[in-house]
C-alpha cells in the first residue's frame, strides 16, 4: 500500500469551487484500479493549500493506471483551472504505524 501526497494550492477566491470540484470526482477515485480511499485536507494556517492523500496499492496503480486514463483527464477538468501552481506529488508508505 502506498500514498499519493499531492500539495494543491489553489487560486485565491477558487477554494469553493475546487472543493466542488474534488467531491464530483470522488467516484472517478473509487473506480480506479487499485485505489483504495482518498481525501482531501485543507491547511488551517494557509487556506488556499490543500492535500489530496490517495491510498493505492502500487504506485503504478496511480502513475500507470490512473494517469493515463480518461478519469484522470476528468479530475483535472474538474479541479486543474483553480489551481495557482502545478500540483507538488510525491508516494509514501508507513514505516510505523503506533496505533
């Protein structure tokens, strides 16, 4: 299992619109192979960033499967125009877990 950790900074006044945005492609993550659960957090001290976490079971299920399909194309239709910057990704596993 691992975890897609994107930091999204989103256009000042977009933040609506993005979270709109995010929870019209949840079924786009719930069908994708090898997706497991997302959610989106939003920064307490800097409003206009957000993380996506994406569980996946491979990271080929994310950089193969879900980037090259049409689903991925859809959720950044949806999202990609209230971004202010590239989105900032990167995969991560548990090395401990204490609860």
């Amino acid at each position: 299992m691992v975890f897609e950790i994107a930091q999204l900074t989103i256009k000042d006044g977009e933040d609506a619109a993005f979270e709109a945005g995010a929870k019209k492609a949840v079924p786009l993550f719930q069908r994708a192979k090898g997706c497991l659960g997302m959610r989106v957090e939003r920064s307490i001290e800097h409003p206009q960033n957000y993380t996506l976490i994406v569980e996946w079971e491979t990271v080929e299920d994310h950089m193969v499967h879900f980037r090259n399909s049409a689903d991925f194309q859809e959720w950044r239709a949806l999202v990609g125009g209230t971004f202010a910057a590239p989105p900032q990704v990167h995969h991560t596993t548990v090395a401990l877990d204490g609860f």
